[in-house]
C-alpha cells in the first residue's frame, strides 16, 4: 500500500464555515482522506476584554463579562467575576440570592447544553433536533426573561446579590418548565440515544484518554466523557451547590458519544438542582445592604473557578485597592478544551472533523476573549 | 440592436428583453411591471449566508428556529457565498476578521444586500472604548443596507429588519436605472 501514498495536502477550514460554531480557522493537513494533524488558528474574536476589565468598575464588569466572555453563558460569567471580587472584598450574600443564583446558573446550562445539542445534530444531519431544542430554549429564554429582562445577556447578578426578586408567580412556572422538560429529554434519548445513524458518527470517534485529558488540562463534560471526575460545584462549592444532592455524570469511553452522554445526563441533573433550589428557597432579602455599586475592592489577589457549562472557569483577580481591578486573567474552559481537540483528531477522516469538532462544544468568544 | 458592453460583459436575457421593450411605444410600463415583478421575486426569497461572528449570531438562531421561524419570509439560510443575497453580520468582527468578511460580500453574486445585526456590528457597541481589537462599525468595510439595534438584537428586532429590507428591495428601480444609463452613454 505504500505506492498508494499521496501527496499531503493543507485543508483551510474557516474561520466562514457553518461547522466552526463561530470564527475558527483550522489549518487540517490531510493524507488522502486521514488527518495527521490539525492546527487552530484562533483570534478572530479576540475582543480585549481582559484589558477593558481593568477601566471598568465592578459592577460595570459584569455587563461586560457577559459579553466579553462566554455568550453561551453569560449568568456563569457574572458568578466567576463576582465570585472573585466577593472572596477579596468579603461581600456577604443573603441566603435566597444564593439560591437564585444557582437556580439561575442551572437554567444557563440548561440553555447553553440545548443549543449545543441543536447545533450539533445540524453538524451531523439531524435537522430535527435544532427545532426540537430551539423550541425549549425559548421557554428558558421566557423565564430569564421574566425576572432579568434580557434573553441572552442579563446583568442580573450584583456584589453582594441579585438585581431584584424573582416575580410573582415565577417560581410555579419554574417548576412546571421543569417537569415538562424532563419528558422532553426523555423525547431527545428516543431521538438520538438509539439512532445507529447517530451512534456510526459518534460511537468511538475522537477519543481522548484519560492520561491525555489529564495532561491537556480539559475540563468540564470532555474530561468527565474521559473518565475524569471533576466538576467544581463539588470539588469547590460555592452559592447552594453543597445544599443540594446531584450527581456528576462521569463516562470511561472518551469519544463522540460519551461527552454526548455526558451533556444529555447533566441537563438532567441541572433540572433536579432546580427543583430542589425552588423547594429550599427562604424567603428575605435578594441584596446585601450597603454594598455599594462601585465597591473599592481591597488590595490582594485571588483565584477563584466556577463550572460553566463548558468546564472549569477560572478568573484571576488582582486588585491594589481601587474601584476597577488591576488585572483579571480569565482562564476560559473552551480555550483548553480546543488544544485538546488537536489530539482528538490526530489519525480519523476528513468527515469525522465536525462530528469531532461539535463534540468539545467551543465557544469562540471564550477562546479568544 | 442590443448593445453589449464595451467591456465585453454579458448582458443578461432579461435586460435584452427589457431593452427591446423599452423601444415600443408605453413600453416604460412594462419595464416597471416587470421591474416590479422581479422585485418581488427577490424580496421575497432573501437567501442569507449562515454568517454569525458572536452573540448576535445565537439571537440570529433563535430567529430561524422554531418559536420565530424567519422561513416564513422565505429567508433560508445558505451555508456558502455563492449562493447567498444578504449577509447578516451578526455580532462583533475584530480587525482580524475584517478582510474575511470582505472576502465573504465580495464573493456574493449582485444584487446582494447586507444587515448589521447588533451594536457591535453597527458601531462597536459596548467594545467601543478602551478597545485595541474591534472593528468600530462594519461599515467602514462594506455598505450596510438596514441597521437592527439592540444588544442582542430581540429575534422580533431582526424580523423587522428583513421586513425593512423586503421594503427597500421592492422600491428598488435597477433596470430603469440601466436602461438610462446606457441611454446617456449611447446619446
Ligand atoms: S451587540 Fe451585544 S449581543 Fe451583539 S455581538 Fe455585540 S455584545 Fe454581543
């Protein structure tokens, strides 16, 4: 077979391309129909946020953290700035703003896992699972909506609590979203779980070991797809995860179709935190009084990490005692998750680069910040 | 006779037709009937290039997902260039990725229009100050035919849009334009 060998040739993916979910270049070089090695070329949302950070006062940050950072996520980001800046300056939080915020951070996950399971069934030629998921996603965006006013960034978030209380009535409709979606993902598994189509373009394809996950640094559902049994809201709790039992869906495989898995058992453990959040809830206060807007934070330094639906994320806080930081360094899941997808592709076909791609569930924005 | 170009273009079936026309006597209603009926047609079937830079883009999603659904408007996304009559440029575009999206327009086949979705796109929205890296307004690369504000932009937002530019495309007069131009060069 070695007289068949070609010449290898340079495949130029993006940063257009409707698979990159956003503006990704990947410089593939192929041999025939195999990959032997891909390169990303990121940057092409680099929106220097990190650096507008240190013009801005806290509170300002939080609108551009939603922004700026993660759109996928934007309450996450918020709770990773804030968490920060609370930790240094030891702003203390009401009980039931703990508990809106980690209602409100599950239902972003829930949000950003569904459009990621739309997207990745178009990668992969399932049409109908964007509408289905589209069509939930907007009964999340209702309830956002209802209480923070936005549908994609909230600015909901304050120092020391919450902008406002939840509405009347809200929490019922919470609770009645979350029963209904708890048939709807049951409707998802019928969908896609069996579908031999589904499982021939994700069963085995694009595997990372569990030594490799370790040595990339990968974090969030393509770590725990390979085995690894990491999440923050356990190993660092922080608002009212250590109130509440879940269970960190972990997966040995390492492929496609286990971070699949992954994503498919989280959406159903984020809809249980939920409802156990709704049932714990105190009644009080949403802000802690005499915070005020533009915080002098004290001078120190802090890391502190949350889990965003994409993984562990860290922000990095240096402050010399002003109103704005003096440098936040943000430490973005999807950014690490890319450099492991250069492992992930080392070695399958030319047609296994979306399936591949979609599975790590990047976020542009947060790569390049 | 029909004129060809003196740059040796091809002149389109239609636009013969059109000319000839022209020539009969009221034929100048017809081109306007015909003018409209083509208007029509193309406001009516928007092909947009699956295009999204950032934020912008997810609201753009939803717009062509299930609850808004922009199929209606025959807006159907088309995945290349080519194929394309608008470009919503939805969401932030650095220095970096400003030739690409010249690229993308320039290889869109004419008539072909451009939204900007978004603060950002329009301006540079909330990455105006204090910012080495975004483009201040996608216009300073390529011409802009309807601006849609918000940030996000609500999926309402950017059906209003698409109905602004239905509006525009439907007054459009390209042929009579044509036909003058090439009068005031043959006269
Ligand atoms: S206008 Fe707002 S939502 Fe749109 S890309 Fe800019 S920051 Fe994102």
């Amino acid at each position: 077979m070695r007289s068949l060998r070609t010449e290898e040739l340079i495949l130029n993916m993006g940063p257009q391309h409707p698979s990159t979910h956003g503006v990704l270049r990947l410089l593939v070089t192929l041999d025939g129909e195999n990959i032997v090695e891909v390169q990303p070329d990121i940057g092409y949302l680099h929106s220097s946020v990190e650096k507008m950070m240190e013009h801005r006062n806290y509170t300002q940050n939080i609108a551009l953290a939603d922004r700026g950072m993660d759109y996928l996520a934007a309450l996450v980001n918020e709770m990773a700035i804030l968490r920060a800046a609370e930790t240094l300056a030891d702003v203390p939080v009401p009980e039931r703003a703990r508990y809106i915020r980690t209602i409100f951070m599950e239902l972003q996950r829930l949000a950003s896992h569904l459009l990621w399971l739309g997207t990745y069934g178009i990668d992969l030629g399932a049409f109908t699972a964007f509408l289905w998921c589209m069509r939930e996603r907007e009964l999340i965006m209702d309830l956002f909506e209802a209480t923070t006013g936005g549908r994609l960034h909230h600015v909901y978030f304050r120092l020391g609590g919450v902008n406002e209380d939840l509405p009347p009535g809200w929490t019922d409709r919470c609770r009645e979203f979350c029963h209904y979606f708890l048939n709807r993902l049951d409707e998802y598994h019928r969908l896609l779980t069996g579908n031999p189509i589904w499982q021939a373009r994700t069963q085995g394809v694009g595997v990372l070991t569990r030594e490799q996950a370790i040595a990339f640094g990968a974090c969030g559902p393509v770590a725990r797809a390979s085995g690894l049994q990491w999440d923050v809201r356990k190993s660092h709790p922080y608002e009212g995860y250590d109130r509440v039992d879940f269970r960190i869906p972990v997966y040995t495989e390492g492929d496609c179709y286990a971070r699949y898995l992954v994503r498919m058992d989280e959406m159903r453990e984020s809809t249980r935190i939920i409802l156990q959040c709704l049932d714990q809830m105190p009644d009080g206060e949403v802000r802690a009084p005499r915070v005020p807007l533009n915080l002098k934070v004290p001078p120190g330094e802090v890391y502190t990490r949350v889990e965003s639906p994409r993984g562990d994320l860290g922000v990095h806080l240096v402050s010399t005692g002003g109103e704005t930081p003096w440098r936040v360094k943000i430490r973005a899941p999807s950014f690490v998750n890319l450099h492991a997808l250069t492992e992930m592709m080392k070695g399958w076909k030319v047609a296994d680069i979306i399936a591949i791609l979609g599975s790590i569930d990047i976020v542009l924005a947060d790569v390049d910040r | 006779m029909v004129r060809v170009p003196a740059d040796g273009s091809r002149v389109a079936p239609i636009e013969q037709l059109v000319e000839v026309l022209h020539r009969l006597p009221g034929g100048q209603i017809l081109v306007t009937s015909i003018e409209n009926v083509l208007n029509w047609a193309r406001a009516r079937s928007i092909w947009p290039l699956t295009f999204g830079l950032a934020c912008c883009a997810i609201e753009m999603m939803q717009a062509m997902g299930t609850r808004f659904d922009l199929d209606r408007f025959g807006v159907i996304p088309r995945a290349t260039p080519r194929q394309a009559d608008l470009i919503i440029v939805a969401g932030r575009c650095t220095i970096k990725m400003a030739p690409v999206v010249r690229r993308l327009w320039e290889q869109m086949p004419e008539p072909k229009y451009v939204i900007s979705m978004g603060s950002c796109a329009t301006c540079g929205g909330p990455f105006y100050y204090d910012n080495y890296s975004i483009l201040k307004g996608i216009d300073t690369v390529i011409p802009v035919d309807v601006y849609v504000p918000g940030c996000p932009p609500r999926p309402e937002a950017l059906i209003e849009g698409v109905l602004k530019l239905q509006e525009k495309i439907q007054k459009e007069r390209r042929l009579t334009r044509r036909l003058q131009e090439a009068a005031q060069a043959g006269a």
